[in-house]
C-alpha cells in the first residue's frame, strides 16, 4: 500500500489491496443486502474487490424495483407495477403518479426512508454525491465516468447508482458514494485528523456573577454544546484501540467523511493505466467538461421538519431553528453546532462576524451619542448662525462658484447645508475619532484571545499553514510536469520554473495595475462631471426654482445636486467594476498557477482587496483630501486639465467639505449594504417562493434526498471569501471614514443583525452542503483588517484637520478673536477672503444675464473661502499670516492626536495577552495526556507482547522503553 502525501503527481492515492478489504465485522454492515441494492458488496471477508464484481448495471436495478413494485398493493390493489421503460414513456401527473408508487413499494418493503441519507441497505452512509445527464452524444464523458468510478472503487470507496427513471426529471442519474471505515481510518491518518481521546478533565470556570441577566441571550445547552468536550489526538490508524471509538459508522462525523471523500476525488484520476495523460484527474476537471453536473454532500435531513427517520441526524434542522430564523437575531449562535455540521473554515467565519458585530454595537453606541451632541447643540452653533442671518449671512456677496454661467450670491442660501454639516462637524468628531483608533485596536486584541479559545476548543492549536503545504491543489500537480527533488523529505516534487512564475507575475501585475488605472480613470471621469454639471444646477437654480417643492425643496442647493448625483454615479460605476473584476482576479490567480489551497486564498484575497480599495474607497479619498485644497483664487484658478478646459476645480462649501464627505459615505455605503442584501436575501427568497408554488403540484414525498440537494444552488469555493470581502470593506467604512459619519458603526450594526441571519438562512435552505474545510484563523483578512486599522488613525486625523473647519475654528478662538473672548463672534467674516470684482478676467466674468436681481454697480467686492490678504495690501491676493498658523496647528494636530491613538493601541496591545491563561493551562494538560496516554499505551501494548511469547525468546525492539521515568518523556510537552 502506498502512502499518500501529497506531494507527487503520480501515484498519490492509496490503492486497497484484496488484504484490506473490509470484511462485514469490521464496517458494520451485514451479508443480508444483496446486489439488487446497487452498491459496491465485498461479499465475505477476504475476497478480492473488484469493479467487475461491484458495479451493478441498471437491468438488474430495473429487475430489483419492478420485483418490488409487483407486489406491493398496500395502497392501490388495482395498480400493476410498471417497468421503467413504461414509466419513461408517460408525462405529467401520471409519471409522477408512478413515480410515487414505486418510491414508495421500495421504501415500505426495505423499511427505508427516502429522507434518509444512507443506501437502500439502510446501513451504510452516502458521503457525497455524483450525478450526470447521459447524452446520448458524450461517448467521452461515458468512458470518463466508466474509469473514474472504477478508480474510485480501486482506493475503496463503495457506489450506488440511482437510474434516471427513479429522478424527477427522468433524465438525472445520481451516483451515491459511501466510505467504509478502511478508508476513512487510512486518509484520516495521512491528513493528521484529530480525534478524542479521553473526556476533558479540566473544570469549567465557574460563572460570572450576574451571568442570569445573559438568559434571554442563550440558546438551549444541546444546541450550544452538541457533543461532549475531548482531549484529542492525531487519528493513528495502527494504534485505533486508542481512541475512543464506541462506533466505527459514527466516529467521524459527516462533516469530516466528506472532508475525505472530497480529497479523494479531487486526486482521483480519470485515464487507463495504458494512456501517458497523467493530468486527467480530479473532480473539478470533469465538473468543468460536463462529464459530472454536480458534485456534492449531502445534508443530513429536511431543513423544515425533524426527519422520522431515527438514523438520520436533524442537525440541519437545529441550525434552522435555533440559527437561521431573523426572530434568534438576538440570540448567541451556535458556533459549536455549525461547526460540527459545516466545518471550521465556515465555523470561525461566523464566529468572527458575531464578534464584530458585538463590538460594533459599543461603537454604535458612542457614535449615536456623539450625533445626538451635535443634534442637540443644533441651535448653539455661532458661526451657522451667522451664516443664516440677514445682518451678517445675507449682506456677503459671495465671488462665483464657477466660470461664466455662476453669478454672484449671498452667503445665507447655505444656510440649510451650514446646519447639515454641524450635526457632524462639532467636538463630538474629535472624540470619536479618537475613539474610535482605540476601539479598533481593541476589537483586534479581543478577536486573537477569542481566536485562541476556538483554536483549542475546536483542535486546531497544532494546525499549521505548514500541514496544508502537504495539501497541493490538484491543479498545481496537473499543470506542473516538472519534478524536483525535496531536500528536507528527500521526494521527487511537482515545481514551476522560475522563469514561467516570474513571466506569468508580471502578466498578473500588469492585468492588476490596468485595472486599477481603469477605476482610476473613471474616478477621474466622476471628477470631470461633478465640475461639468455643477454650472448647470446653477444656472438652473439661480432663480430657487426648488423652493416649490414641498419638504426637501428648500435644501437642494446646486452643491447638493452635483454631489448626490455624482455619488450615485460613483455607486452605479462601483459596481459594475465589480461584477468585470471578479472574474478577472479569479482567472489571473488560476494562471499563476499556486502551490496550495491556502496561497491560492491568499493570492486572491489580495488582489481582491487592493481592487475593493481602491474602487470604494477613491472618491471618498477625493472629497475628502483634495476637494477644494488647489482652487487657486478670483482671476487665478485652477483647473483639472489646465484652462483651456474649463473645468474649474471645486470649491467646498462655507461650511466645510466634511458634509460632501458625509453625503458620499452614506450613499455609496448604504448602497452597497442594500444592493448586497437585495442579492444575498430577496433574490434566494423569490426563488424560494417560487419553487414553493412548483411544490404544490409536484408533492415533496416524489423527490429524493440527494434530488433535493442537487436542486439547491452550490455555495461554490469562493462563497466565504466574498462574505469575508464584504464585511472588510464595511470595516473599511467604519473605521477609515467615520470622523465624518458618527452613525455609520450603527449602520453597519444593524446591516450585520441582518446579514448573519440571511448567510444562516441561505446555508441551511438554499446552499447544498459545503464541503467541510479546516481553517485555524481568518487567514490574511487578518493582517488586513491590521492594516486598515492603522491607515485609519491617520486618515481620521487627516479628516479632523483638513476636512472640517474645527482647527480653523479653534485658532481663531484662541488666537485672533477681536473681542478676546472664547467664543466665536466673527468667525465667519474673517473666514473669508476679499476679492475686487474689477480684477476678474473675462473668461471668469458672470454674463450679465446671470446676474440676480438685487446685484447693483455698488457692489464691488466679493468674498472667497481662504485665508489671503484684501486687495491693496502689499503682498495683496497671498496667503496671510493666520494661514500658516492654521496650517501649522492642522500639522501638529496630526502629529499629537497619532502619537496619542498610537500610543494607546499599543499600550493596549501589550497589556492583552494574545492567548488567555487558562487556554494555555488546557493546552499544555492536553499535551501532557497525549504523552502520558501514549506511553502507557504503549508499555501495555508491550506487555501483551511479552505474556504471548513469554516461552520464546523476546525479539521485538519497545517503541518505548518502560524503563524510563515518565517525567522524562513527559518533558518536553511542558
């Protein structure tokens, strides 16, 4: 017998010999099921297996039910048991009809569930699912399918096929595959399966105090814990008498049968031993040619009901129950269950999503209080007051805002946007953001302690990136022909050469960099139009032609207009650069052909995320640090493509950028989370209640398990990595951006509550069963949520100073207030710059019929958004004094607030232990039982030895010797 390690190409399965075939004793099964069941039978112990011997044909199938049908008559006793030829023939309601009678003659003589998911023996459990449409035209596909199943019954595996007469359709074969304890016990070994042990000893913590108030949040102890709490040990197929095995059928639950049934059909190939095309292998190569349509495990019962059926587990309607309904959206989730049932990969993704969204809610919390400030103090800010009055706001003519088609306008028409943007803009924005860089740094501390915790409760302390380099992805093995030889195993290895990875790199970056370019180019192209049609609104709005319009009429405002529907364009531009870049960065990862699952998860999430960034987050970078910083001034503007463009870089507001900011935030964030759930939950849901009106006419008892399962949509490879992009970007939302939205952690909050009961949903009613993976962590997200975290600090410092008009506010304060006083009297009027109107060139004038109707020749100066000296002054028209001290008191804002938020995070960082002192304890007790088990295993093991050869001479060499103090050997674990 060969030992798989995954790290040839070749012979990379391992082949049962007759020797190790599974006698009755040993897999649990009887000789009783005969083969009119349809499945691979090794008939009594020590006989060779065969393909011959196990494939049945579809005669003897149709033989087997046309015999049980015929003498059934429990429900008709006029009905004559029709062939399956005769069925074929008939269409509609009559098919069905006989569909449901034969179903039902099968399941009421073998006594068998049709819910069941196990084999027509009742016994033998189907561990994934084949199936295929046998065109009459794929002589190719058959030869594959005929191969590939035979090599699947060489490495052990049992099929069962259903014919197509038995499916709805009537044109559906489904092949059943099960894994006898041969296999699972060898394949276990080869990928270091843990299993348990012994039954932990260590006492639980005792309870915190005042934990009954927690009550209303918990789920039912069988649901939270499904199964006791083990030590456990990498599975040893030659030491199997260890481990705690009651039941050889039910030892490895579902999720890790699959686990290994995938691995091999992911390695299995499909040529003759004659033909060189060693590259014809694997499940998802005859997935992608059409030869298979599905392939899939199945769920172990009806979502909606508990099944009747007492060997079939109702995990699956737990989950529905307790997990996926909205109204548990305040419940804890039952991490334990869905990892048992799902795998820890989806595990620890949503056990990382629950977190977050638990410490979403003390943001939420802050971030509403700090809105509900700047609401209630609503009425106390100074300078919006002197914007909206006629005495001070209604007597500054303001220069245009743009070229030729603006005129001349009085600074109180921003009285509406004045106030917008002091419900975001007030001393709650500095908290926050301060806030904030420490929330953020709190979050990821407290994520890796309860990251450690799951990493030992779930048995993955000793998983290790290196075990899944053992793992090699079946099309690095297929696509790499070269071979070189490992140092370290000293085994001949598939390899890339250098110059085909460095060449296929470089196509990788440029395909990356062009793209990057193209979002840029449309940012650029978002830019042209918000300064294109910003003259338009104006001259539209001059004449407040909006005012008629009831409730939102007196806030639209020419700025507003160009803002909304620019950002609205953004979004529409977002998205669909989304749907062309997805396919993209999935095929450029392919060509570069990655060594591993986890470095082709790697490769992906990068190149995903630097696109996500850099799609989302540009106009927001745009409002935010380049809107209205190189405007220039009256006769000397600046202009996006120089000044024969005519495109005028914008201005912000009297009142500052930071509600532009806010405005771009909301839209293309909400957006996004709408459009995200619209597709993730209405769209499932309508097709779910749609297959629920088919349902009424086609009665479920027709279908089969593994039909309903087949008729499900796959949640695919890369299901959970999408899930994880789309919650990093949010955090990208909250965190990079939020000085100038303080609701957006609610929003989030809120969009989360949703969003775990919606992915809940659609795993349990509308995904076929993942196949099961194992992940120690969230893998790279993880250094990329650190990332962003830090970006953030100062991103939100940058915001603070340079967007919003708070430093600008606080100098004059302290600095150049007239009266002396702390308090902001005149704060607007020497916010603003002079400008004599005379000076304008004619390329910048207003045409005189843009000119309001209270403009008169007195008027001859008009006022900017700057800090410059008036007209007449020496160093007229140049930045004066109290700009540079403005400016310097932004930079060394910058510098203290990071350093303070800096300082902080990794005084924080250093003070939270990563991994908590108990889970520490339990690994080390863990290792120490491992050992001390092991040894004593293996000193009783010898003695048994020694007592049956007790008349002969002893020649067998102890794996470990007696002899030795157990402390010695226990050392090391300690």
């Amino acid at each position: 017998m060969h030992r798989i390690t995954g790290k040839t190409g070749g012979e990379n399965l391992i082949e049962m010999s007759p020797a190790e075939s599974f006698n009755d004793d040993l897999n649990g099964y009887s000789q009783h099921a005969s083969s009119s069941t349809g499945s691979f039978q090794h008939g009594q112990s020590g006989s060779p297996l065969t393909p011959d011997v196990c494939l049945e044909t579809c005669e003897s199938l149709n033989t087997s039910l046309a015999s049980l049908a015929s003498s059934d008559h429990s429900d008709s006793p006029h009905f004559e048991a029709q062939t399956s030829e005769q069925i074929s023939s008939l269409t509609g309601l009559s098919r069905k009809r006989a569909l449901f009678l034969k179903f039902r003659s099968r399941i009421d003589r073998q006594q068998h569930s049709k819910d069941s998911v196990f084999f027509r023996d009742g016994v033998r459990r189907i561990d994934f699912v084949l199936s295929y449409v046998d065109d009459k035209a794929g002589e190719r596909k058959q030869e594959r399918r005929k191969v590939y199943e035979a090599n699947l019954a060489k490495v052990g595996l049992e099929l069962e096929t259903e014919d197509k007469s038995e499916s709805e359709d009537g044109k559906t074969y489904f092949v059943k595959i099960h894994a006898p304890w041969e296999v699972l016990a060898t394949y276990a070994d080869v990928l270091k399966i843990k299993v348990p042990f012994k039954v932990n000893d260590i006492p639980e913590k005792s309870e915190m105090p005042m934990n009954w108030l927690s009550t209303p949040f918990r789920l039912p102890e069988h649901i939270m814990q499904p199964e006791p709490d083990y030590f456990t040990a990498p599975f040893n197929k030659s030491k199997s008498d260890f481990f705690l095995i009651d039941n050889k059928e039910t030892f490895f639950p579902p999720s890790t049968r699959n686990r290994i049934v995938y691995y091999i059909l992911s390695r299995c190939s499909y040529y003759r031993d004659e033909c060189d095309d060693k590259d014809k292998k694997g499940i998802k190569r005859l997935l992608n040619n059409g030869t298979y349509t599905a392939a899939f495990p199945l769920h172990d019962c009806r979502y909606w009901i508990r099944s009747r059926d007492l060997n079939c587990e109702s995990e699956r309607n737990n989950l529905y129950k307790h997990w996926a309904g909205f109204w548990y959206f305040f419940k804890e989730q039952p991490l334990n269950l869905i990892r048992k049932y799902y795998g820890e990969k989806i595990g620890i993704y949503f056990a990382w999503l629950g977190f977050y969204t638990e410490m979403l809610l003390f943001a939420a919390v802050v971030g509403t209080i700090c809105f509900l400030y700047g609401f209630l103090t609503y009425d106390d800010s100074q300078w919006t007051k002197e914007i909206c009055s006629e005495e001070i706001g209604g007597n500054i003519i303001m220069c245009p805002l743009c070229d030729k088609k603006c005129s001349y306008w009085k600074l109180n028409t921003t009285c509406n946007s004045s106030w917008q943007s002091n419900l975001f803009d007030n001393v709650g924005t500095l908290f926050f953001a301060i806030f904030m860089g420490i929330w953020v740094t709190l979050f990821l501390e407290f994520w890796k302690r309860r990251e450690a915790r799951l990493e030992y409760d779930w048995d993955l302390v000793d998983f290790e990136e290196e075990q899944q380099q053992l793992q090699l992805r079946p099309e690095y093995e297929t696509k790499c022909t070269k071979r070189k030889l490992n140092r370290i195993t000293q085994e001949m290895e598939p390899y890339l050469p250098i110059t085909t990875k460095c060449a296929r790199m470089c196509l990788s970056g440029a395909t990356v960099l062009f793209w990057i370019s193209l979002i840029i180019a449309c940012i650029i192209g978002v830019i042209a139009y918000r300064l294109a049609v910003y003259a338009a609104f104006a001259s539209i709005m001059k004449d407040s032609p909006t005012n008629n319009l009831q409730v939102v009429g007196p806030f639209i405002t020419p700025q507003l207009a160009t803002s909304v529907t620019a950002s609205c364009i953004n979004f529409v531009i977002i998205m669909i650069l989304n749907l062309m870049y997805e396919r993209v960065a999935i095929w450029i990862t392919d060509m570069e052909i990655p060594k591993t699952h986890l470095e082709y998860e790697n490769k992906l999430t990068v190149k995903m995320f630097l696109f996500q960034f850099v799609n989302y987050y540009s106009s927001c970078f745009y409002v935010a640090f380049f809107k209205g910083k190189f405007v220039g001034y009256p006769g000397n503007y600046g202009y996006m493509f120089g000044k024969w463009s005519k495109l005028r870089n914008e201005e912000c507001d009297p009142g500052g950028c930071l509600i532009e900011l806010t405005t771009q935030l909301v839209i293309v964030m909400t957006g996004k989370q709408v459009w995200g759930n619209i597709q993730e939950a209405l769209v499932p849901w309508l097709m779910n209640w749609w297959g629920s009106r088919k349902a009424r006419n086609h009665p479920e008892s027709l279908y089969s398990r593994w039909e309903q399962d087949h008729d499900l949509q796959s949640f695919g490879q890369l299901g959970l990595f999408y899930e994880y992009l789309e919650m990093v970007i949010q955090f990208g939302f909250i965190t990079l951006f939020v000085a100038s939205f303080p609701l957006a952690p609610l929003l989030a909050l809120i969009n989360n509550i949703i969003e775990i009961r919606v992915d809940a949903w659609k795993l349990t009613t509308q995904f076929r069963r993942p196949v099961a993976a194992k992940a120690h962590s969230i893998g790279a997200w993880e250094e990329i949520l650190s990332g962003v975290a830090v970006l953030s600090v100062v991103t939100n410092a940058f915001i603070v100073a340079f967007t919003s008009d708070m430093i600008p506010r606080l100098v004059y304060m302290y600095v150049y207030n007239p009266t002396g006083k702390m308090d902001m009297k005149g704060y607007i009027n020497n916010s603003l710059s002079v400008f004599n109107i005379s000076a304008f060139e004619e390329e910048n004038k207003p045409e005189s019929d843009e000119y309001p109707s209270w403009f008169n020749s007195s008027i001859t100066t008009c006022r900017y958004r700057d800090y410059r000296y008036p007209p007449g002054h020496l160093k007229q028209y140049s930045h004066s004094l109290q700009f540079w001290h403005i400016l310097a008191a932004k930079l060394a804002f910058i510098i203290i607030m990071e350093h303070v938020v800096f300082s902080v995070k990794f005084f924080v960082a250093w003070m939270i232990p990563d991994v908590p002192s108990d889970v520490r304890a339990r690994v080390k007790r863990e290792r120490y039982l491992v050992q001390e088990y092991l040894h004593n295993y293996e000193v009783e093991k010898l003695k048994v030895q020694l007592s049956q050869n007790s008349n002969n001479e002893c020649t067998c060499n102890p794996m470990i010797y007696p002899s030795l103090d157990k402390h010695e050997v226990l050392s090391e674990c300690l």
